[in-house]
C-alpha cells in the first residue's frame, strides 16, 4: 500500500470514529437534536487531510474548520483546526478557537498554553498563573510548565529563593538539568543576585557544553564581572565542541577585540515565557515531533516578537517543509548584532539559489565576502556555490583559501577539501594538480571509495598509470559493490585494457543500477561497438544524447560515434 493509501485509508477511519463522536459526545448534545448533512463535512475532512497531507497547512486549517461547522461545532475538529493555523504561523486565529474550547474536559495543553500567551500579553498574570498552575499539576514530569508557573510566581510577588528551591528540589530528567539551571540563571540575574547567577549559568554549561544559550549567557556575565580568562575557556570550550558552527563568531571577534558585550535590557515576564515555549520548542523538534515543536516556536514569536534565534529556527523549519520564500522571510528578521546573523545570512543565500534566484544569491554571497574577507566559513559556502555552478576556476581560488586557512584541519576535512578541489581542478582540465589533490585527499583518508574511484577513472580516461588506477578502482568496488559510478567505472578499466567481454557484464550491471546516467550508457555504447553489436550500441548513444551527456566532449564523441556508425552500415 502506497504511503497515500495509507493516509487515505487512516482518513476513512477517523471520519467513522468522528461520525462516532459527534453522536456519542455530550458537548456536542445540541447538534443530536438536529439534523446534520454529513455531505459537506465529508468533503472539507477529506480535503483538509488531503492538504495536511501535502504539507499545506494554512488550507488544511480552513477546511478543518468547515468541517467543524458542517458538523455542528464539533470539538474535535474545532481543536486540529486551531492546531493547523498554530502551525502556519497565524496565532490570532488560533487563538480565537482557543478561547471557545479552552475550559472543554480532554483539550490538548498546546490550547491551554496558547491562551496563557493572550493572558500575559493583556497583563492578565493570576489568571495565566492558575492555567500554567493547572497544566504543572496535569503534567508534572514537564519541566517546561514547573518553569513558566515559576516566572510568574515571581511577577506576583512571590520570594525568588523559594521559587527557586521549589525548582532545584523537583527531579526532573538529569538531561533536563542543563535547561532548569539556565532558567535559574535568568531568575538570579532579573533578581541582581548575580554571583548566584554565575553559578547558575556555570551549572547548565557544566551539564551542557553544546548549548549556545549557556555558553552566551555565562560568557557574557563573566565578562561583565572582569572575569576574562573565564569567559575565554567558556568560549574556546564551545567552540572545540562544535567546530563548524557559526553561532559564536560574532561573539568571539568582539571577545578579541576586548569590546564588552552589550549592556543587557532587563529582561520582561514576556520575554521569561517566550524563553520558556522556544525552549519547549527545541526539545520538541529534538524529539522529532516537529508539528508541536513548530506551535511552540510561533507562540514564541507572538510573545516576544524580537525572539532572534526563534527566527533562525522558524526559517529552518520552514526549510525542512520546503516553504523557501517563508525561511527567507524568518532570516531575514534575525537582526545583526545576534549570533545567529551570519548562519542566517548563508542560509539565504542558499534558499536563493534554491529558489532558482541565483543573480541574488551570488550578488548576497559576494558582499558578505567582502565585508568579511577572512571568514572561513563564507569561503567555504563560496567554494561550494561555485562547484554546484560549475564555475570551477572560482571554486578552486576559494577551496584555496579553505584549505591555507583552516591551521587545525581534521584528517577527515581534509580529504573533503582536497578531494573538492582536485575535482574542481580535473574538471579544468588540469589533471597533473588534480592528481596531486586527490592523492593527497587519499592520504588523509585511505579507505574513501568515492576518491580512489574517481581518481582511478581520471587515470583510466587518461590511459595513464591503468594498473594503478585498476587497484583504486578495484578496491572502491570491493568497499561499495553496488554503486552504480564505480562499476562503470570498474567496466570501463576492463574496456581500456581491452577486456571485452568482462567490461560488458560490468557496464550492464551499471546501466541496471544507474539507468539514467548519460556516461553509463555512452560506455556502454563503446563496449557493444567493439564486440560488434551496433544496433545495440546506437541505441545507448541515444539514451546518453537524451540523457544530456555530462560534458561537450562527451557530446561529440556520441555525435561523431552516431554519424560513423550509421555511415559504416550503409
């Protein structure tokens, strides 16, 4: 059964255990008095499925919402309607179907928690504490609820000691511990107990080193208290941690520079509880439930619209289900002086190119480069940009740059980079320095199929070193035996040294595992040549002139093969 069927199958049984429900359900006793066309209810729950199913969320929400009303104002319905505008962004909407069913027996907390947002925002802070207060009891293992029933506690007036005890004392997952210390960090600090804080902040690093939001925190508070030397092994920690990430650059330069961090705004009870629901966000989304991890993050943004990191994930989410135009839109909000900013600014440029808005990428990339010409991890995306671009003489000048640059490269980097240029090298024709790189790509990791096949094929295309480049070749088949790449190119080392008739059970084989390959069937082609069977051989040079063939040479080598071929026949 196909993954549609599937979906349309479960669809089939909801609208019975739904017709059930409406019947059965006591909240909904008005609409048993009367009489309900289930025509129009059918229609809207099949469509809304349909587009929950395409990912189109924003239409799934309205067609939930008709089939609530088709079927007299059932809560159900009422409830996934308010879910699907949550997870288009369009709180407001949500927020009015909330308000009708919050106090309902069975609705899901992400209701109840939405209407706390709306209670905060209008300064309504007992009535959100006994809602928070309520979920917390409900849902004690959630740590998330414990939190926001702490912050508000203090907004009423409640000792910050007490809170705090009643926090630490409560055993939540140790995993968790990282997160609770960090909120007692913000607490201690919004109280000015600040060596308190510093403690507080220095016991979520200590369980969570990867966590940028610690790492920022207790970095800044240590440098605010002449504490530089600390604040450096907080940074460099972090940043061995996770050497790829561009998160803390910006803070880092600023570091070096022995500029202080900016003087930080007293922190709101709305920007306490949007720290909150972005971190309920996050441990969602690690939890793969990203529906209500993408809730979470837009009630964040409706509390604290300048949330800069609940943009960054808002844009990244909106990458994953393919809404480009939305992630620009997310990046682009994140402002400046956030460390968030530049991992921004390459995912726009990414999403640009993506999105076939390769002038605007290209011209974004250029002025970030120049603006920012010794940044690493921009010539990295320049080098990448380039090779998908095939503009291979800028990605060799920017994988140069990567490779004199990067003092403390893993061996496993280097293979990348090297391999990256090398190719980039071969595809200008200047096989002696690709070579070189692919060699040295081989030293850093010895055993990587994908080097040894394609410097083995380079060779073979070449007619230079065959023998050795039918070992690499021999030994990337033996690590990958069903890669379609290297058993044509294993079948073409056997063409070049003559052998016939193994090279045509290889490059079968090859066509079977990549039929679509132009160079597969173009070999192919060559091989049937040799052994006599044309008719067969001018067939795969069509299929690889169909295909598209992978270079102009290759294009004229299949023209020239068509036009001799077909004159020898005559």
């Amino acid at each position: 059964m196909s993954k549609l069927n599937k979906f349309l199958a479960k669809a089939s049984v909801s609208l019975l255990v739904v017709g059930y429900l409406s019947v059965a359900n006591p909240l909904n006793s008005k609409a048993e008095e009367q009489f309900i066309d289930y025509q129009p209810f059918v229609t809207n729950y099949l469509a809304a499925m349909l587009a929950e199913y395409d990912n189109n969320l924003k239409q799934a929400a309205v067609f939930y919402e008709k089939a609530g009303i088709a079927l007299a104002g059932d809560i159900g319905l009422k409830e996934r309607s308010l879910l699907m505008y949550l997870s288009n962004g369009n709180t407001d909407k949500a927020y009015e179907i909330a308000k009708e069913i919050v106090n309902v027996k069975g609705v899901s907390p992400i209701t109840k928690l939405l209407t706390v947002i709306y209670d905060v925002k209008s300064a309504d802070y007992k009535t959100a504490y006994k809602k928070v207060s309520d979920l917390h009891k409900a849902l004690p293992g959630v740590l998330q609820f414990h939190l926001a029933e702490a912050y508000l506690d203090i907004k009423l007036g409640k000792d910050v000691e007490k809170v705090i005890e009643d926090l630490k004392n409560t055993k939540y997952n140790k995993l968790l511990d990282g997160h609770k210390f960090y909120h007692i960090g913000r607490m201690y600090e919004k109280a000015g107990k600040i060596d308190k804080a510093i403690q507080a902040f220095s016991k979520a690093f200590d369980e969570d080193k990867g966590s940028i939001f610690n790492v920022i925190e207790l970095g800044r508070l240590y440098e605010q208290n002449n504490k530089r030397a600390m604040a450096r092994d907080v940074y460099r920690i972090f940043q061995e941690t996770n050497p790829e990430s561009m998160l803390l650059k910006s803070t880092y330069t600023r570091f070096l520079n022995k500029e202080l961090p900016a003087k930080k705004s007293p922190a709101t009870i709305q920007d306490d509880i949007a720290e909150v629901l972005f971190g309920f966000s996050t441990l969602m989304v690690s939890q793969n439930l990203d529906s209500a991890g993408r809730q979470l993050l837009y009630m964040t943004v409706k509390m604290n619209p300048n949330h800069d990191f609940a943009k960054f994930y808002e844009g990244v989410l909106n990458e994953q289900v393919g809404d480009l135009q939305a992630a620009v839109k997310s990046y682009e909000g994140v402002t400046k002086n956030n460390p968030a900013w530049m991992s921004s600014q390459v995912r726009i440029i990414r999403a640009l190119k993506r999105m076939n808005k390769t002038k605007k990428s290209l011209k974004k990339l250029e002025s970030l480069l120049k603006q920012n010409p010794q940044e690493l991890f921009l010539q990295k995306t320049a080098a990448e940009m380039y090779y998908t671009l095939k503009d291979y003489k800028k990605a060799v000048e920017y994988y140069t740059k990567v490779i004199n640059s990067e003092k403390n490269m893993t061996k496993g980097m280097k293979s990348i980079y090297y391999f990256a240029r090398g190719a980039s090298y071969e595809r200008l024709g200047n096989f002696d320095k690709a070579s070189q790189d692919l060699e040295k790509s081989l030293e850093a990791n010895p055993n990587n199929p994908t080097v040894m096949n394609y410097l083995g094929y380079m060779w073979i295309d070449l007619d230079k070193k065959i023998d050795e480049a039918f070992a690499h070749i021999q030994k990337a088949m033996l690590l990958r035996p069903n890669d379609g790449s290297i058993v044509d190119s294993m079948g073409w080392a056997y063409y070049k040294k003559a052998d016939y008739n193994s090279a045509i059970r290889l490059l079968e084989r090859a066509v079977e595992l990549m039929p679509d390959d132009p160079t597969i069937n173009m070999h192919l082609g060559d091989v049937y040549e040799k052994l006599g069977r044309l008719d067969e051989a001018r067939l795969q040079w069509k299929r690889a002139l169909e295909l598209g063939p992978d270079s102009k040479q290759h294009k004229k080598h299949i023209e020239n093969k068509l036009k001799t071929v077909k004159t020898a026949k005559k």
